[in-house]
C-alpha cells in the first residue's frame, strides 16, 4: 500500500474512533453527569500529552492575553461545550441519529463561516450545506426516532455540540502564531480540565451510585477518540492533501450508524439511512470543493 493509501487508511480510522464518542457518551450519560465525565476524560488524557511533548521537545509557547482568550474560549466551546452538550443530547436521542447530524460538521463550518464572519459560500458550499440540513430532517423525522419533545431537544443539542465544534475550527484560524498540534491539544484538555472543575462541582457527582460502564466508557473516550483519534488523524493527514483529508470525514455518519446497532442494539430507520447517506453526499461536496 502506498503512502496515500496508508493516509486515507490512518484518516479513516480516525474517524471511526470519533464515531465511538456518541456510543461512549450514551453510556457516559447513563451514569454520570457530563461537566463530572469532563473532569475525568480530561484528568486521564492531560498526562499522556504532557509526556508526549517532553518525548518531541515541544514546550508551551509565549502567548500574549488574547491568544490565551482566545484559546480559552476554544476550549470552552470545542472541548467541554463538545462534550457537555453531546452527553445531554444522547440522553434524549438514539446514538445513531447523533452520529449522523455529527457528519454535518463541514457543511456547519461553511454555515457559521457564512452567517458570522460574512465570507459568501460558493454554489458548492450552499449545496453541502442544504444537503446537511436535509440529512439532520430525515434522521430527526425517522421511524426509529420517536418525534417527542424529548427526541427533538436531544437532536439540537447535538447541533449545537457540531456548532461548537465548526465555530472552534473557525476561531483556531484567529490564532496570531502556529502552535504545533500535540501542544494545542495539550492547552485543549488542561483548559478544557480547568473550565470544568467548577460543573463538576456543582453536580456533586459523589453523592449518587457511579455505574462501571459509565467509567470504563470515560476511559474510552480519553484513550481512543481524544488520544489515538488524535496520533491516526495527523499521522494520516501527513500523507494527504487537506480536500482528501476532509474526503475521509464521510466515514464518520456510517461507522456511526453501524456501532449504534452492533454496539447499543438500536434499530436503524430507512430514514437514518437516507440521512446519512445525504450528509455523506454533504461531505463529498464540501471536500471536493476544498480542492
């Protein structure tokens, strides 16, 4: 195989890993409460950076106040507003309809770059985004979603959590100087710990029963979609220009779809299929536009 065959390979394990974090937050949010789980994922993975720079030789970089402003509301929005708001909206949505609006995450960049910073999308950018917004219709509209109250918050956290993540991207382009990735991920989660600290506070996790597979699924989320996601997504990207590299993002609804039923047993609606499927022709469009 060659080197960009190993690139789309490294890319799409990536996202299968980023796939698991819906699975990872259904379980978490059966268990334990979000800003608590944040607390713990960040604790974990926080450690294994700070070794990871010392190993290649990086050290924090001299920032001035805005950067640290800026990287703080990063933070705030692509770390803990990520997944604060993914395990709420799990409780009240199916994994596998999280999974898929999380695949719009390209088309919501182009949105967000669009509405709030006036950059005029092109004919391609406006046809991923509607197709985003039909795809999130159809799995919100599904038969294996009931069309509650319940059902319908749950599907607008996750967009919100997918708008966080699109406006953190967004702001890391403000960023005045490079910061190599380990260190960025690095200043991710220790922020991402500290802004967490006073949630957790607040929810006095330990005063209620924690159950083992809320545990084991922090785990999880700190090891493989924070810590491998991060060493398979650069190690792929390495080898593949950036429009290919977003190709790789199509994986994502799909490899979500397909854990949600092998891993949590749900039942997948033509409708879920359909959206995915709209969404994936979402990213298709975006990443060939990026070329």
């Amino acid at each position: 195989m060659g080197s960009r065959g190993l690139g789309f390979v490294f890319c799409g394990l990536a996202m299968v890993t980023v796939a698991t974090i819906v699975i990872a937050a259904k379980l978490i949010g059966q268990g334990l409460p979000p800003f608590t789980a944040a607390v713990l994922r960040f604790s974990l993975a926080l450690p294994v950076f700070a070794v990871w720079m010392a190993v290649v030789g990086h050290r924090l970089p001299r920032l001035d106040r805005a950067s640290w402003l800026l990287l703080t509301v990063q933070a705030a929005l692509g770390s803990v507003g990520y997944m604060v708001l993914v395990i709420l909206g799990t409780r009240l949505t199916s994994a596998a309809t999280a999974g898929v609006i999380s695949g719009s995450l390209t088309a919501m960049v182009a949105l967000l770059a669009w509405i709030a910073l006036g950059e005029r999308p092109q004919r391609a950018q406006v046809l991923a985004i509607g197709l985003a917004l039909v795809g999130v219709g159809l799995v919100t509209a599904g038969e294996g979603v009931t069309l509650s109250a319940d059902a319908l918050l749950g599907n607008g956290l996750i967009l919100s959590a997918v708008a966080a993540e699109a406006a953190f991207l967004l702001l890391n382009k403000r960023l005045r100087a490079p910061i190599p990735p380990v260190v960025q991920s690095a200043l991710m989660t220790g922020l991402g710990l500290l802004l967490s600290v006073p949630g957790a506070l607040w929810e006095q996790a330990w005063l209620t029963p924690v159950s083992d597979a809320a545990l084991l699924s922090v785990v999880w989320y700190a090891a493989v979609p924070t810590l491998l996601g991060f060493v398979f997504w650069y190690a792929g990207a390495a080898r593949l220009s950036g429009a290919e590299a977003a190709l790789a993002t199509a994986v994502l609804p799909v490899a979500s779809l397909a854990l949600a039923a092998i891993v949590l047993g749900e039942a997948i609606a033509p409708a879920q299929v359909l959206g995915m499927l709209a969404v994936l022709v979402a990213v298709v469009v975006g990443s060939r536009l990026r070329g």
